[in-house]
C-alpha cells in the first residue's frame, strides 16, 4: 500500500509539473502572437526581447553602435545623404560596443548640455526641453572624449542613416574645438540603406523607399511595418532598436531568404 500511494504522489506531481509547464508555454505563444496582431504594442523600455546577450569578460569590441537626437528637425522630408542636410547640435548621443558575436560589451546615453535651444518641433519627437538640457547635460567634451575612445576600439561603426549622425557629430566637435572623431579605417554599415535590400527580399517594401528604424525593426522580427513601439527614453530605445536589426542581419544567413548573403562581406568604408 504505501508503494501505491508513493506512485500516486509521484503522479500528481508530474501531472501538476506538465500542466504549469503547457501553460507557461501557451501564455508564452499568445504573448508572440500579440505582436502580430493589428494595433499590438510592443514597450522597448520594458520588453525582455531586447535583453541583449552580455559580452565575455576581455572581449575585443567589434562593432560600435551609435544614435543622436539633435536640438532642431531638418526641413521638409530631407534625404540626409543629400548635401541639403543642415548640421545642428547634438543633444543626445547613445552609443555601445559589442564583441565580433553582437554580444554586449557597454553602452552609454549621455545627454549633451548643447549651446543651441532645442525647437518645439524637435522635443516633440525625443522629449528633451532646452530646460532638461541646461539642468542635467553634460559638456560636449565629457562626452565625446569617451566615445572617441570607443570608436577607436571597433572595427565596425554601424547607425541607422549614418552618414546624418555622422554629420552632426563631425560638425559638433568643429563647432565646439573638439579634435576629429577617428573615422578613419573604419568599415560602415548603414541599416537603413541596408534595411532596403532586407525589406525588398522579404517583399515588404513596395514602395521602394529608406526605411525608418522602427520600420525595419517591425518588418524583420513581426513582418509588420507599422508595429507600435512605445519607450521612455527615445534615445536608449533607438540604440536598442539598432542593435536587434544588427543582430538580425548578422544572423539573416540562417533563414532561407538570406541563404547566400553574408553582412560582413558586404561593409564599406566610412566616407570622409
């Protein structure tokens, strides 16, 4: 008898394990499943997807991820690859090193205490009032001097529309008597010029146009173009953004509409 009720209990328990185990996994593939759905929002603050895989201990940076928000928008809707673009200061810079694997070495959001108001039309989009900035920035110097540190580890530079942020930073360390960021020698990719060879492969670009970065997020990891994003720090979330279509493309090769390509070798260099 008491090795029948053992067995019972063994069952129970087993029962019980599977039961919290299929559940588990179902509140798991309904969540996935949102995110497919008309109107589904996915918050890039507090989501695990973008939990980044942490470097080894003495990894070699590899790739430096960067992003700016600036103190005015450029006018009307500017291709920044055009001579038109018009440099302004740059407020927000966020930027990370990862090893050769896109594992996470260090990152940073810094808030610049530029000498340039911030126009109403650009802290509508990344929240910063010229108050913020004059209470809580930090000097040009304090902050480029680090991230010139930074670009010197990598090998590769990677921003969505790079050649504008690079723009805007050149033109800030000009303006504020800063030595040159060390460009030089480095290996550029551009997501978003990149992100229109993946949206055009995945047939998700019929208009043929530079995707924004929360489109070509949306389309590679959801299929969906209009994904809402919410975040609380434009910023970080940009960065985070970046660094998941990153992954993506270094991992397109495992998918079958990727077979044959291959992203480092198709990296150019920085222009000058």
């Amino acid at each position: 008898m008491f090795f029948v009720d053992v067995a019972l209990l063994v069952l129970i328990v087993v029962a019980l394990y599977w039961f919290g185990t299929k559940r588990k996994h179902r509140q798991r593939t309904i969540t996935e499943e949102l995110f497919t759905l008309p109107g589904a929002s996915l918050n890039v603050t507090k989501s695990s997807l973008f939990h980044f895989p942490k470097a080894p201990k003495g990894s070699e940076p590899y790739f430096l991820c960067f992003d700016t928000e600036t103190c005015s928008t450029q006018p009307g809707d500017l291709l920044f690859y055009e001579e038109a673009v018009v440099p302004t200061r740059v407020v927000v810079l966020s930027y990370a090193l990862l090893d050769t694997k896109g594992r996470l070495i260090e990152s940073h959001f810094d808030l610049l205490h530029a000498d340039e108001t911030i126009t109403p039309e650009a802290e509508q989009i990344h929240g910063i009032s010229t108050v913020m900035m004059q209470r809580s920035g930090h000097t040009p110097t304090s902050v480029y001097t680090p991230f010139a540190r930074s670009l010197e580890k990598a090998k590769v530079v990677v921003a969505h529309n790079l050649f504008f942020h690079k723009v805007m930073m050149d033109a800030d360390c000009l303006h504020y008597g800063l030595p040159s960021l060390p460009w030089s020698g480095k290996a550029a990719l551009c997501t978003m010029e990149k992100g229109e060879y993946f949206m055009e492969r995945l047939n998700l670009n019929p208009m043929h146009k530079a995707p924004r970065l929360t489109e070509l997020y949306g389309v590679l990891y959801f299929r969906k173009p209009d994904l809402l994003l919410s975040y609380t720090n434009k910023g970080e979330a940009d960065l985070k953004l970046l660094i998941a279509v990153l992954l993506y493309m270094l991992d397109a090769h495992t998918l079958p509409q990727f077979r044959d390509y291959d992203l480092l070798n198709d990296l150019e260099s920085v222009q000058p």
